[in-house]
C-alpha cells in the first residue's frame, strides 16, 4: 500500500484528494495536510468584502467531507519537508511519511515585497484570503461611515492574479451606486500591469478595449506600468514606467481605502527544499508536473512555477485560474496512479481557461485555449449572464467539493461539447 500525501486543501488540494481516492480507491491511502481545518472558497473574498457574503457563506469544515471518501486529514502547518527522506514535518509535532507528494499549497501573500503593505500591520486591504477580506470589510464600513473618499483598488508589483483586483474595484462601484452615493467617492485603479487588461496573460480577445471602456463608463481613473515602491497610512507611492522601463512619473496617491493584491512567493516549507523550486520559491515541473529533482513529488496550481507570458516593465506573473489548475491535477493523478501500476507516467494538462470575472451587476468572460499563448481559441465577452453565472458557479463548485465529486460527468460532457478538456 502506498500513501499519497496531498499538501494544501484549495481550489487544486481538495480536488486532488477526491481524485486520487477515487482512482486509488482502497488499495492505497491518501491524507490531506492544510493548514486551516476549512476550505475557502476563494473567487468569493470579494464579495466578502463589500458584505455580500459571510465567512459561513464561503466555508466549510474539511475533515468530515473527506472522511466520507476514505481519505484522511490532518490539520496543520507543514514546517519542514524532508525531500531525502519523503516525510513531512508538522508544527503539532507530527512527522508524516509518504510515497508520493502532491504540493498544493497555493501562495505565499508576500505583503513584505512593498514597505507598509498589507492588513497585517501595514495600511492597504485585500481580499485573497477570506480573514483579509472580512478586515476589509470592516474597513470598508468605516469609509462608508466618513461618507466620502478616494478609493484605490490595484495590483503591486509580482502579482499574478489580477482578476480580483478589477472585479473588486467594479463590486465596490456597484455597491457605492446600490447605496445612492458613488458620487461621493472617486477611485482610482493601480497596477503593475503594461495596460489595462492584460490580466499577466498578454491579453485575451478585446480585453484591453472592453475594460478601459467599462473603467471610463463606471468613472473609473487608472496607472498602469505602475511599480508600487511604499504604502504609507493614507498614501501610496508608486513609479510609472514606459515601455522601455524608464520612469514616466512618479504618483503620491493620497487614499482613504486601499485593496491592493500583493506579490506571490512560495510558502516558506516548501521554498526552503534545495533543488525543488525556483528563487521565488515556487516548485518546478516538467510536463508531467513532477518534480525533475523529486521524482515522488508533484505539485499542481499557484505554487508551480510558470515563466511569465511576456517580459513587462514592472514584473507580473501569469495567473494559473481554477480550470487551468484542476487540469493540472486531473494530470497529476494520472500520472502518479500509472507509477503506481508499473506504467510510464505520460498524461499532460490542456491548461484551458474559463474566467468568470463578477462585475456588481454585470460581468465579464474569457475563454482561452490554452490558457498561455499563442491561443486556439480566445474571446472575452460582457453581460448580466456572467454576474448570474459567477453567483451559479459559487454553489456549484463549494457543493461539488462537498460532494466529492471533481468532475461531474454532465460538466465533463458540457465543456467537451465546448472543445474543452482537462487531458
């Protein structure tokens, strides 16, 4: 019997698990590790935000969801990873062997890239996580209580999600609008990104035209090449580039709220294995999303490392977003479930991407095939249909981890109608 260790239970851990399980099934055992004894559901923190949902709306406790499958879990922080020897070892003291290894930590929120960020002792907001976004919340609700204010919504230097930062700046308009007084509050959107809308992708269909037209439609201003060097207590600083990386202007942006999503950097245990990641501490895969140093270990969703799309003038990283990554995973347990019949592992990812960006009252979609260019297929569309789409898609995806079950049969049919496949 081997024991598949999965580390992290997000948006790539949890499917993993149920994955693993059920291709395994009982002849192998596979335990879940996370941190935290709740699952989050992520795409949700904004909206968590501005009140429109609660931590309870989001959640969910792990254990006993997985317990349903036969798959165990154990929460807390994994401290240390012996590579050598294959064992995890535990902040509660726990040292866990394995056979295999799937890494699906996520991020480190590493606010110290830019002085004074972050809600942690530093003066700016955000919403990847839902604690940061229920301290958002509540300073949300103090702005609200002034009556009036700039708010500026954006992206620091080495982020690599910037989805959540527009729909943020659009929820919070469209809540201001809801309340009758966005008139008394101007805002101002800041990112790291070459224009608006590249989304640390390179773009993807008019994604440039359609978000300036929605960012002037909703009295929205805008720095983009925008390298954030320090937040100060209602100030931020930041350095706008040209295109040659040269210093176009300088901004002191005086602020009353800010939500600015921070540099990644992997988690320190995993960061700190020699040989296993990049100097940003995200771990490298080959194809196969093995590790070419490890060969029991695998790793799958925002903790790999992927080359940015394009070299911009301040640094962004590409986005890896929820179907890319369940490709990525549906990929891993093929491979590691082959090892583990004397087959040659060989199946490989689409990394397609379907995007539902919420957008307060309306919404916005992009489809690319694959995800990195050059692109099969790209196309990003606007309408009522994706805010009720992004509102479907919440229940969906939290009662499918509740369930279960990571791949339905009838989505598996929908999206392979769609061209769109995980393998």
């Amino acid at each position: 019997m081997a024991h598949v260790v999965i580390l992290g239970a997000g948006t790539g851990g949890m499917p993993a698990a149920y994955e693993m399980k059920e291709m395994l099934g009982k002849e192998h055992e596979v335990t879940v590790i996370n941190e935290r004894d709740y699952f989050q559901f992520v795409p949700s923190n904004p909206w968590v935000a501005v009140g429109w949902r609660t931590r309870s709306d989001i959640t969910f406790p792990i254990e006993k969801y997985l317990n349903k499958k036969g798959i165990n879990f154990i929460a807390a922080r994994c401290d240390k990873i012996d590579a050598e020897g294959s064992t995890l070892h535990l902040d509660n003291g726990q040292a866990v062997k394995y056979d295999y290894l799937v890494i699906a930590t996520g991020p480190k929120l590493f606010f110290q890239e830019v002085e004074g960020a972050g809600p942690h002792g530093g003066h700016s907001q955000s919403v990847c996580d839902v604690t940061h976004a229920e301290m958002a919340y509540e300073e949300y609700q103090k702005l609200l209580a002034k009556g009036s204010g700039h708010i500026v919504v954006g992206a620091m230097p080495f982020a690599s999600c910037f989805g959540p930062a527009y729909e943020f700046a659009f929820i919070v308009d469209a809540d201001l609008r809801k309340r009758g007084v966005r008139n008394k509050f101007k805002m101002t959107y800041v990112s790291s990104e070459p224009y608006i809308g590249h989304l640390g992708l390179g773009g993807v269909g008019d994604s440039k035209g359609m978000l300036e037209s929605e960012l002037r439609n909703h009295h929205i201003n805008w720095v983009t090449n925008a390298k954030t060097t320090k937040v100060e207590a209602g100030k931020l600083f930041t350095t706008e580039l040209n295109g040659k990386g040269e210093v176009e202007k300088e901004h002191e942006i005086a602020f009353d709220f800010a939500m600015m999503l921070p540099a990644f950097k992997g988690v320190d245990a995993v960061a700190a294995v020699e040989g296993l990641c990049n100097p940003r501490g995200f771990v490298i895969v080959d194809e196969l999303h093995r590790s070419p140093k490890y060969k029991n270990i695998y790793s799958a969703g925002v903790c790999i490392a992927i080359p940015p799309v394009e070299a911009t003038p301040v640094p962004t990283g590409a986005p890896k977003t929820g179907y890319m990554i369940e490709s990525m995973v549906t990929s891993l347990v093929h491979n590691i479930a082959d090892e583990l019949a004397g087959k040659e592992p060989h199946t490989t990812g689409t990394w397609n991407a379907i995007c539902l960006a919420d957008m307060g009252d309306t919404g916005a979609a992009f489809v690319a095939l694959p995800q990195i260019p050059p692109r099969n297929v790209a196309w990003f569309k606007k309408g009522k249909w994706v805010h009720m789409a992004k509102i479907a898609f919440e229940k969906y995806f939290i009662r499918k981890m509740k369930k279960g079950s990571s791949e339905p049969f009838y989505e598996k049919s929908i999206l392979k109608m769609m061209g769109i496949t995980r393998i």
